[in-house]
C-alpha cells in the first residue's frame, strides 16, 4: 500500500497550561518529531475560556519547522477578508505550513455576542462564500507581483494586483489583499462540510477534498489500516498525544503505510496537493 497513510493530532489544552506558549509548543514539537502530517488548533465563540487559535499558531510556527498548523476559524458572524490576512501572514511565518480549518456557529447565544445578525439559516453555504472569497484574496496579488526596486522606488507591480470583486448573498468584497499571495499560494482549508482541500468526515466518499475521519486515539491500529483501505486519506486523532507518537504512529510504520521522514517542507507538500494556479494571472 506504501506510506500514504496520513495522520493529524487535535490539540487541546485545559486549566492554566491551555494560556502557556511553552505547553503548546511542547505538543507540536511532539507531534512535528512523530512526522504527523499537521495539528489543529481548536477554536470558538460560545465563550469558553482559552487563546485565539490562529494568534496561537502564528506563536508556534518559529518554534517548528515541518509539521503543518492548521488552526480553527469561525467564519459565521466574522468577515473572509480579516481571516485571509492572518491565514496568509502564518503561511509566511511557518514558511508554507499554514492552514486553517472553517468551523461555523449555529448557536443564538454566539450571536448576541456580536448584535448584527439572527439569520442562521445556511451557514455551510454561507461557508463555502467564506472559503471562495478567502481563495480569491490570496490570488489577488501575483507571485511576481512585488518587485522593491529600491533604485526607482517601486514596492509593487500594480498591474499584477487585482480586484476579486466578489458580489454573493452573505459577503461584497472588492480586494485585492494588503498581504501579497502566500508561500503555498493557498493555505489548507479544512472542514467537515466539503468547502476546501480536506473534508473531516465519517463517511467514504465524500465529494471533493482529501478525507479525514475523527477517531479516538484509543482506537485500534488494524481499524485505521481497514478504513484507510476502504478510501479515508487519513485520520485526526483525538486524545492522548503520547498514545498518539509513543503506540499508533509506530505501529502503523510497521503496516508500512505511515512515514518515518517529512519528505516535504510545506503542508500541501505533506498531502501531496498541487501549489494552485493564480486565478487572475
């Protein structure tokens, strides 16, 4: 079957360790020396206590090298072109590891938090508008598109700029991005609802995007081999992170389905996902 087997570890953190930058750096660092393919930040609005999940994995992303971080984002009541910002600046401080999982808020009580709306009807659609405008963003500068020629005081090649002009029922927004295109071109976008490059399901197939299915750490090696046969792309593991690298990554090196070195340096390296073409070039 070779090692295409790929594995994500959902952090959690509680008590006073969940607000120490040393304790989820010791997470990822455990999680990037077992190879794991990337983690994910858990995020929220329904008041629980704890730290911004991207804010997090901006920290992090220095203290790391490999591993991909894919932290978690609630798009309802929040706008695309804020989020596309902060998932590109932690594409370039984790040089291409950046991602981000969509999550959304169905909860009235989330949304008295911020007063403007109480239609929460079709927030997976409203989702996939999120995730179309964040792409358009990230495209709408160039690859090429900087130039900082210091002798005639250019900054940028303005004709390689360009307005997304996206106009749908739930978001207008012109653009172009202050923060030119990300190093992986596009970040991950994840979520259970197949509205970008990785769809958390417990279902196979599922339309479009690579399929990761959410299991216990607990659950057995032989399991995770037999659904990854059956079409699962990989697995986010919940639990002990220690069980994690310590029990089910050397087992499934020795199914032979699983790495035991980072071939890549990026996160869509990792999964084996193309560097997307500029829509606008």
């Amino acid at each position: 079957m070779g090692a295409s087997l790929h594995l994500a570890a959902a952090l959690q953190a509680t008590g006073d360790e969940a607000y120490s930058a040393r304790h989820w750096a010791e997470l990822v660092r455990a999680a990037e020396d077992a190879k794991l393919d990337f983690v994910t930040f858990d995020d929220s609005l329904d008041g629980r206590p704890g730290l911004d999940a991207v804010l997090t994995a901006a920290r992090i992303a220095p203290l790391t090298t490999r591993i991909g971080l894919v932290p978690t984002a609630v798009v309802t009541h929040t706008e695309p072109f804020h989020l596309s910002k902060a998932i590109a600046t932690l594409d370039y401080v984790s040089k291409g590891r950046g991602g981000v999982r969509l999550a959304v808020a169905a909860e009235p009580a989330v949304a008295r938090h911020f007063g403007r709306r109480d239609d929460l009807d079709d927030l997976w659609e409203e989702a996939a508008d999120y995730a179309e405008v964040l792409r358009r963003l990230w495209d709408s500068w160039e690859d090429d598109a900087e130039i900082r020629d210091e002798a005639t005081g250019r900054f940028i090649d303005r004709e390689k700029l360009h307005y997304i002009d996206f106009e749908g029922r739930w978001f207008s927004v012109r653009g172009p991005s202050i923060t030119p295109r990300p190093p992986q071109g596009h970040p991950v976008i994840a979520a259970t609802e197949p509205v970008g490059d990785i769809v958390f399901s417990d279902d196979v197939p599922a339309t479009g995007g690579l399929v990761f299915r959410d299991v216990d750490a607990s659950t057995p090696v032989e399991q995770l081999i037999a659904w990854h046969a059956e079409g699962f792309a990989g697995f986010r593991l919940h639990g002990d992170l220690r069980q994690i690298t310590r029990e089910v990554v050397p087992e499934l090196r020795k199914s032979g389905v699983f790495r035991t070195e980072y071939e890549h340096s990026t996160l869509r390296g990792h999964l084996g996902l193309a560097r997307p073409a500029n829509q606008f070039a």
